[in-house]
C-alpha cells in the first residue's frame, strides 16, 4: 500500500493548490450530486488541537491497534484464512462476523488519511491481502459462507446479514482506494457487487437484506467508480422493501403475515414473551420492511438498520431523484427529532427488545437503549439530510449527538465501548472489547470520519456545519478553492475565528451555522426546551468589523462577499448554563431537569457526590449553575458548578460533567434527568 | 427475413404443441412480470371468422400495403437512404416522420405472424435494411438528426420527440425478432438503447423526452432480451418527469415557471390565444411532467402521451414493483374513468387545444378530439392494468374504446383514417392519408394486435377477457398446454362457444369475464348508466348443463374444474338495447340519449334518414329499440331500428348503426347523443 501524494496532510497543507490539481490527475470518479450540497470529505480535512485534534490522535495510537489486535484475536482474519485453506482450526463467530473486521481497516484508512504510519499501513496491506486472497471466482467474499457452504450463500436474505457484510466492504474499500489510488481492493468490491447485480434486480432475484447498509455502500461505490448499476441496485434493495419475496412477490401485509404460533397449554412466562416480542417485531417493522419506504411516515424497528436506511434514502434523492423518498424523509424526521429521540441524540428504547424506536416520547431513561451504533447512524443521517437541503437544523441534530450520545460509546482513553447508553445508571464501566463487535469497530469508524462533517459547499458557498479547530481546502463547484483555518477551543468556548485564505479573490457565500442551541432551543422540535429561551446575543465580526447576525431561513448567516487572502471572521456564541425540560408528553422526564452548555448534555456522576446519598441528590427549584474548566479532568473538560439539595433537602455544591465523560472514573452512578424541587 | 417455424400459423394449428417446444426451443428471453397475469401474446391467437377474422384479412391486404405506399411515397424511407448518401433529395417530414414508418413496419410484422406474405416481408426486409444502413457508429438512429446534425441529436428531448422515434424503433425490432427469430433489427435497437443507457441515466444526463412511449418500449425490449438496464432505464425516465433538467435538477414549481411571455401593445386575438394557450399547456401539464409521477393523480394534458406514460407505468409496477406508482394509476384511472372519458372510450377534448384532456365531467360532443391515437393508447393501458390486477373492469373500458372510439378510426375498406373521433358531426370523410401520420399507422398496427388481447394467464387460470371467434394455444405457468377455441358471432350476438382442449387433461380455472354491459352498467363508473339496470339472466353451461353464473369480485366467473379434451363451454350474453344516459355534471348529454348494444355504441347518420331535417330528429319519451341484422350494410352489421320523432315532433322510423361504421357512405351528419323528448 502506498499513499497518494494528494493524500499526504503535509503536503496538502503546504500546497493550496494540491487538491485542486490532484483532482484533475486522480483517476477516481467523484459523481457530483443531482441536488443538494457537495459533500467535503474528511481527507479535505485537518482537525488539529481544540477538541478533535487529541481526540483523533488517540484514536490513531490507541484505537486502531486496539481494534484490529481484538478482532484478530478473536478470529476475524483467521476466519480468511480458513476460506483459502490456510488455517485449519475452527470458524469464529458468526455470519456477519466479516463486517467488523470491514469497518475497523475502514476506520484505518480514513486515519492513516491524516498520520502516516508505515506499520499501520503495513499492518491493513496484510489483513487485506488475506482478505482478498478469500475471493471466490464469482465475486462472492465472505468468510462464513465460503466455510459453511456456498450453495446457501444467498440463503435467509432477512436474517443473514451477506449485504450488511458486503456493504461495510465497499465502504471499506472505497476508502482504500481514496488513501492509495491502488484499485486491487476498489476492484474486488466491483466483483462482489458485480455478481449481487447479477444475482439481484428486476427480472433477477427479489430480495431484500434484513440489516440496512449495503444500500448506501452501493451510493459509495457508484460515487467512487461512476457505475450506475450500483446505484440503480441500491435503488432497487431500497424500493423492494415493504413487499414479501417467496413464490409470489406482493406486499406484505400485517394482517395475513404468518405470526408465530402463540404457545398453549402450560406456558411459561418466557415462551409467552418470546411470543409476544416476535409478534411485535413482525408488526412493528424491525427492518423497516412492513412497507414500501415511500409509504413509511413513523420511525419503527431496529434504529441502527433505520439509520442506515434513511440515510441511503436521503442519498437517493441527492443522487437520483427518487420521487416520493423525500416526503417519507420529511416525516420520518419530524417523528424521531419531534418524538422519539433523547436529549442525547441517542435513539432506540427497550421498549419491544427489538434495539428499536418505541412508542412516541416514550423515553425511559434507565432502559433507554441508545446503541452506540444508532447515534452513529443517527449522525450518519443527518449528515446526508443537511447535504441534502442545506439547512442547519439536521446539523443541529448531527451535533448533538455527536458530541453526546455518539461520544459517550467510547472512553476517553479511546479503548472502552459501551454498546448501550442509558441516560440514568446505577453504574456501569465500558468494555474493552465486545464480542458481538459492531459498536467498537464502528466507534472505530467513525470519530475519524469527523472532518467530513465539518463543511459542505454549493455552487457558491462555503457552509460551516460545525465548528472544530483545523484547517481545510475546499474546492467550490465553480472551480475556486478555498482555504479555511478554524481556531476555538469549542464546544468548551463559543468564540471562533476563522481565517478565509481563497487561492484567489473571489465572490462566494461563506455560511455560519447559528446553533439552535444558542438562538434559544436545544433542537429543532417542541421535545426539548430551555427554561429561559432568551438567548444572549451573538458576536460577528469580519476583519474587526461588527456584522449583523441574521441567519436565512436555512439557518445559516451568509456572509457574502469578495473574499480575499487575508480575511478574517470572528463569531462569538455565547455558552450560558441552560436548564433544559422535556415536552410534557415525556412522562419519564416529568419533575426533572437536564443541564446543557453549548451543544453538550451534562449529567452527575457518583464520584462528584461523595458522602451523598445520590439517589436522592435533586436540584432545588432556583438551580443555578456556571461553567468552570477544569483542563486536567477527563482529559480536559469544563465542568458546571452549582448548588443541588442532598437528601431532598440540605444544601450541597453540585458538580456536572459532560454526559460523554461519563464513567471514565470509579464505578458509579450517573444520571442526566434530576429530579427538581417544586 | 425467414420466418421462424413457431410461428407459421399452420404449423401452430397443426400441432397442440408446438408452441410450448418452440418456446423451449427459442433463445428469445421472455421475461416474466414480478406480479399480475401473464400476457398471451397476439403470436398465440389466430382470430378467424366471426367479427375480427374479416377485419385482419383487410388490414392485411389492403391497410398495411397502402400505408406502406404513402409512408414511401412521403419520403419516410427515402429519409433514411439520405442519412447513408444514396439519396439526394430533400430531407422529408419532421423530427418524429421516423416513427411512424416503423410503427407501420410494426403492424406489417405482426399480420405476418397470420398471413404470410413473400411479397410483403420482401418489401419489409428492404425497407429494414435502409433503415439499418443509417445506423450510426455509436448506435443512434433517427434519419432526421443524421441529416440535420448529429451535434444537435439530444438536444431540447421535450419538444423534438428522438426517444419516441427509438420507442417506435425499439418496440418494431422486438416483434421482427419474435415473428423471424432473427436478430439484426434487434440488436439495432439494442445498440440504440445502450447509446441511449450511455449518455441518460443517474449520474449521466437527467432529461425526459416530452412525448411517453420510449418508456413501454424499452420495457418491451427488456422483456424480449433479459437486459435489466433497460428496465432501469425506463424508470429512470418515468422518475425524472415533473423535475426540471437545467443547470439545477429540482422539482417542476408552476409558480416559479417561465411563462411565456405575455403580449404586449396592440395584441392581435390570435396572439392573444398563442399565449392563453402556452400558458395553460405549461399550467395543465401537456407533457405530464409537473410533478412526479407517483404525485400525478389527475389525468391532465395530452392523451395518447397520458396513456403510454400510464401503460408505461403499469408495466412497471408489474415488471419492477415501482412502489408509489400503484396508488398513482388507481387515481388517475378513477379519474379517466369516472370523469374525463367519452361514451366511445374516447379521451381528450378540444377545451385547452393540447390534444388532452380536459375538466372532469367536461365532456362536449362536437368538440371532442378523441384522437385515434388516443384511444389506441387507452386500450393499450386498460390492457395492462388488466394484467397487474386481473380486474374485469379493466377489460370493459379496453373493449368499449376497441369497438367504439378506435374502431372509428379506420374505414372498413381499410384505408381511410380519422385523426379525430368527435360524437357529433356535419359530415366527414376519412383521408385516405394524413400527412403527420401517427393516427394512420397507429391503426394499422394496432388491429393486428388485437388477438394478443382475448386471453391473459394466471399460474392455474385461463383468462378470457374477449370474445371473439378463433383459437388460441395458452401455455400456464405450471406448463399445462391449452387450446381454447371460440366459436361466436360477438358482438353482433352474445352466444359464445368455448371448446377447452388440454394437452392433457388438467386442473385450471377457465375465467370467463361477465361483461359489465352484461350486468346492467356500461362503464366501471357512474359516469354512464343504463336507463333500465336490470340485465337479463346470462346463461352458462359446460358440456350442456347448466351452471350459476357467480362473477367473483375480480368480475370473472372461475370455471374450477379438471378439463379434458372435449369440454364445451357455452355462455349466453343477452344483448337488450339500451338507452343511456351520461352523469348529470356532463352538461353537454344534458336531455340526451344514446343506444348501446353490447360493447357497440350507436350513433345515428343522416344517411339513413332521407328527407328528415336530421339536426331536428330526436327520440320520443319512450323511445324503442330492436337488433336488426344487415349482412349486406357496411361490411356486416346489426342496425338498430326504433322509434323517433322528424321536426321534434312526427314519429319517424329510426335507424342506429355502429358509431365506428359512420362515414362510410356519403358524406353526412352524424351523431351518438340524441336529444330526447321529456
């Protein structure tokens, strides 16, 4: 594996204009989107110090190795080995196995995007010879069938997971190819998805996967490689969803399903529940395939699989149109930001035991399940929801769970995972590593990939989603390139300066996202509110002279202007201690209060508390808190200090900490939601 | 051009069998629908006798000749020789003069398949090899652009009509193919839609041609090859309608369109209505392209490109699933059926001067445009609704607009053509030509089609949704070969006799359509209505006894039973007169009447009313009709004879024939709704 020069962070640092000329030389199709925003991806990207920076280098020195030691260990890679013959002990794990293995070399390689690392490099050329070296001469790769039979490869489409593992390989390998321009991986995943579209589509066979993913892989790889077909194959596996594929191909309806068999006679309490669960399961639409998507308006089922699914969605739209997809989107929307999401971001209750969305605000806090996996979908989502329409309030949603319900799945340390993330604990500490592997390696994954969400750009504008000390290099449609130096110490201070460097003078939109957050609301719905919703106002200044703060109806303040070398813009958000309430509606929040700061969720932890009885640690009906930063504590943070009433009622100072840091110290209890004084 | 063994009519007769092998034997793909009925195609069933054996005859000696003279002598070939240098003269016609030359090719391909004729696949084959010899190194073929510039050939697809050449091309090259077995003119098409495939699609070009049809013909030649590219192909262009394809890809916005701009200063009348009209044809939807399709729930703008987009978009769901596409046709049938059709099956009025619809219930008898095509084009979707949903009422509005609204299209010597199909006139004659030929060659390909409408298959179902003298060899999905054989005198008479020969004796429901005519309504809506609802008894019997005649809700009676060879079905359909009267919101049949008999609606001709003032004739209060057979009138039809009133008020005796007999004497007025004496 070598790097591609383009790709090397010095060089793109020292030169302006590397991206821009290796994009002419690069050979890799980059399809532009039919509408909407231009993705800016995290290789443009350079995250240093403020927050990310420390972050992304422990990711790099601990998570990396950590992972890919962990899943070797564990049999990931034998499991190739064992397909071509070269190792003879058992198979490991489970049929989606290959998967985690897929999403960890993919965290890799966005990584090695940013520090170079020979052993590293090394290390993935390694695992991927080995597995590519599994390939069968038809395309099909992987481990679990090429060892347990290949005439049942295709076999249970909805419980197997083949696309699931096949997806999170294209992404893999999409990203290999970006990092190195060498096509050995980028081909095998063509072959892969080459014998799927000869296997599956119209006249072909009808089918759909029972774990959404492989459907936006197909958008990756169609974007990398210019094929339509892979495109058209996603919007097949899309528009498939909702109909029932056995000997006749009609659309499944909940009425004649085949509903198992409610046990008789003597049943126990555990055969009525598995009962009661699977029938759930079929009528709640776990893989969200009880309709066809354009018909699906509620968020039900497993929320990782939504995630992944209204993610490809919204790509679908951005890439091909899809009529009817953006109706489903709006709703779907509406219904997890208005209904069904915690304060955290965090998606999924336990409510049907399903890792799925429960009823509307039903959003218990001890069995909220907030997978770490569907946060990342959750951002995944509006990620591509923001690219598609350009407006703040999906990266308002995107930010608050990134920094909260997304961040708190992995330790400060960078080698913990919690799988779940409750917002109420009696105490729990994460894993160092999880056999059933998808929240670590995608934990893995994704806080490399943090970059790619900070800018996005149009014909002619600069869009600032978030805000995070780097620099990048963008190139706008009308062929300007732009440089962008972010420096903040957000989300602990709300004051940026950012200083605009285009390669030439030039006419273009630079858009400031305005946080919900500090105009008042802490998302864009009526679930969650601020107890005092004046916000204080915001500070903008350009080259030292104040500027009117009027954000469009987008969200965004568009400063507009002849941007030259030089340009400097300072926004100042100001960061006050809001005590937030849930919608009425929300019963497990009834009588309590959550604090925020910025976009972060604070919550207590035990170990703040000692000689409390913390149970009935609750805050009195005047709270006041403020922030004080605190650089040595969990790896630097800033804390709210205040007053709270011990046993319900002896005064005691209070100390918050941000939700993310959670259980990075002793074993202890933590709660987001305290209880107030009337 | 030979023809392939399996489709000699004589061998086909000859042997029971044959098809089923020839099927096996032939490397065409014919690829199954993903839901709804298999087609029986006009291939499988030889009409002969009865009304429709005459009609093929004719078609066959005299129409398909004759329009290929006209097409010749108009230059539509010669067209081709010059895009190839070996013609010198002046480029003929238009930008869609192809079209029509292989629509003609089309129908002399199909009649083919019944009659041979040396001479004619003679001239066929020389004509095919011209137009073949034009085609272009990259596939693409219109003689138009060829010769006016190749630079332009894609250029403004919303006026100029090149992908409804290719459709005409493509759907021409699918039965040369199925009628000779060869594949020259076939993988024409195919490198014209892989041209097509290489430049439009996701990620390629966004555009749609402003005129539907490429879209059911590349579904046809999916079909014929197996190549799901086309497939995606046809959805993709049936997705992109109702978007605008610029320098930005968003969805059609009415308030934001460019109007034309709005004369100004001293504005002649005829200015005036120019821009009225530009106006409202933007405004209506001429080209069913203001919104998505899945959106579109009322029929607006031009007809015969309604009905293709319709027929298109029933295909698909049948074809590829197509999610949203269903509820879309559900309203927009409701809405052609029960709002905007005339008596004759007939769609669009004159009222926005688009060739298209117009306000529902509005519904003027002079001023009806009825195009031919357009009826041919409401067959052709009614046919293929009827295959997604196996629904009688379907085939009920399909044989209505064959009988009436097409029908009149045509002379019964064969050569002359109606463009427009009012249902009052002063007089007029069919041309024996028409310049801008889409209506001639249209008709002269549509009738011999008209075999592939009689039956349609289930997996253990026989279909019959016409009754019409012949026979027929069905292959079930389960492989059980059957001959059926009509014997029938329908329309004239509604006894029919059904002799069921399998292959060998087998289970199947033989489904016999009750025609709603047969059960006291006219039309699947409400939009017409029998004065007198009650239908005589129908009378069903197999091998000579009697049995219940119980339409399921499908509207098809299931005869369930174990055939044998010898089985004889015969049904009886009376065939009362019946006065009917229109919806009261239709103003313009306000106090009218008129005569259906059947499937035929009647009309009155001045010829049969000498010395009578005819605008004048209206019919008594309680007026009386009888069946009168003539052998010897107009190619052979039943009169109706009755009772009216000469000067509004001196009892004459009445004469009705068949509306799609009128002009086929001399000269005179003509006309279906009859003003009635209160």
């Amino acid at each position: 594996m070598k790097m591609k020069s383009r790709l090397n962070p010095h060089a793109m640092t020292r030169n302006l204009f590397a991206l821009g000329l290796c994009l002419v030389l690069g050979a890799r199709a980059d399809m532009p989107p039919l509408r909407g925003l231009q993705e800016v991806n995290q290789a443009q990207v350079e995250l240093r110090g403020g927050f990310w920076g420390p972050r992304l280098k422990t990711q790099s020195a601990v998570t990396i190795p950590h992972a890919l030691d962990c899943l070797e260990a564990d049999g990931h890679v034998t499991n190739f080995d064992k397909a071509t013959g070269k190792f003879v002990g058992p198979l490991k794990g489970h049929h989606a196995f290959d998967s985690d293995l897929h999403k960890a070399l993919e965290g890799a390689l966005y990584s090695l995007q940013h520090f170079d690392d020979p052993k590293l490099r090394q290390r993935v050329d390694g695992i991927l010879d080995r597995i590519l070296a599994a390939q069968q001469p038809d395309g099909f790769l992987i481990s679990y069938w090429i060892d347990q039979g290949l005439d049942k490869k295709w076999d249970d489409l909805r419980l197997e997971h083949q696309m699931y593992n096949a997806g999170h390989f294209f992404e893999m390998a999409v990203e290999h190819n970006r990092l190195t321009g060498e096509t050995n991986v980028l081909n095998a995943a063509r072959r892969f998805a080459d014998h799927m579209d000869g296997i599956f589509g119209p006249g072909r066979r009808y089918d759909v996967d029972g774990h959404e993913e492989v459907e936006l892989a197909l958008v990756k790889l169609y974007r990398a490689t210019g094929e339509p077909r892979y495109l058209n194959l996603a919007r097949f596996f899309l528009d498939e969803r909702g109909y029932v594929h056995g000997t006749e191909h009609k659309l499944f309806d909940p009425k004649t399903a085949v509903m198992p068999v409610k046990p008789e006679g003597k049943v126990t309490q555990e055969q009525q529940r598995e009962f009661w669960h699977a029938r759930l399961r079929l009528r709640n639409g776990r893989m969200q395939d009880h309709k066809p998507v354009v018909d699906q308006h509620r968020a039900v089922g497993h929320a990782v699989r939504a995630g992944y699914l209204y993610s490809a969605m919204a790509d679908m739209v951005r890439f091909m149109g899809a009529p009817g997809y953006e109706p489903a989107l709006d709703d779907l929307w509406s219904d997890v930001v208005g209904r069904k999401m915690y304060l955290t971001g965090g998606i999924g209750t336990g409510q049907y035991d399903d890792e799925g969305f429960g009823d509307p605000y039903l959003l218990p806090n001890d069995s909220a399940y907030c997978e770490s996996c569907a946060a990342i979908a959750n951002v995944l989502w509006q990620h591509r929801m923001n690219l598609l329409k350009g407006q703040s309030r999906y990266a308002d949603v995107m930010e608050l769970t990134l920094y909260n319900g997304l961040l708190a799945g992995i330790s400060i340390a960078g080698n913990g995972f919690f799988y779940e993330n409750p917002l109420v604990s009696d105490g729990n500490l994460r894993s160092s590593w999880i056999g059933l592997a998808c929240c670590p390696s995608n934990l893995e994954r994704i806080l490399p990939q943090v970059g790619g969400l900070v800018y996005s750009c149009g014909p002619q504008q600069v869009y600032v989603n978030l805000y995070a000390a780097g620099e990048a290099t963008l190139k706008l449609d009308k062929g300007a390139v732009v440089k962008i130096a972010q420096t903040t110490d957000y989300p602990w201070d709300g004051r940026i300066q950012l200083a605009v460097t285009p390669e030439q003078a030039s006419k273009f939109d630079l858009c400031l996202r305005i946080p919900g957050w500090a105009l008042g609301h802490p998302v864009p719905s009526d679930l969650y509110r601020f107890a005092d919703s004046k916000a204080p106002a915001i500070g903008l200044k350009i080259n030292g002279r104040k500027t009117a703060v009027s954000p469009r109806a987008d969200g965004y303040v568009h400063l507009q202007r002849r941007w030259k070398a030089g340009d400097v813009v300072e926004l100042n958000l100001p960061m006050p201690v809001q005590i937030v309430h849930a919608h009425e509606q929300v019963l497990a929040d009834k009588g309590k209060v959550a604090l925020m700061r910025g976009p972060l969720v604070y919550c207590i932890e035990a170990a703040d508390y000692p000689g409390v009885d913390f149970p009935r640690l609750i805050l009195p009906s005047k709270a006041s808190f403020h922030a004080v930063p605190q650089p040595g504590l969990l790896g630097g943070v800033t804390v709210l200090e205040g007053n709270a009433l011990a046993d319900s009622q002896h005064p005691v100072k209070a100390t918050a900490i941000p939700y993310y840091a959670w259980a990075n110290r002793e074993k202890g209890a933590m709660k987001v939601w305290i209880d107030q004084a009337p």
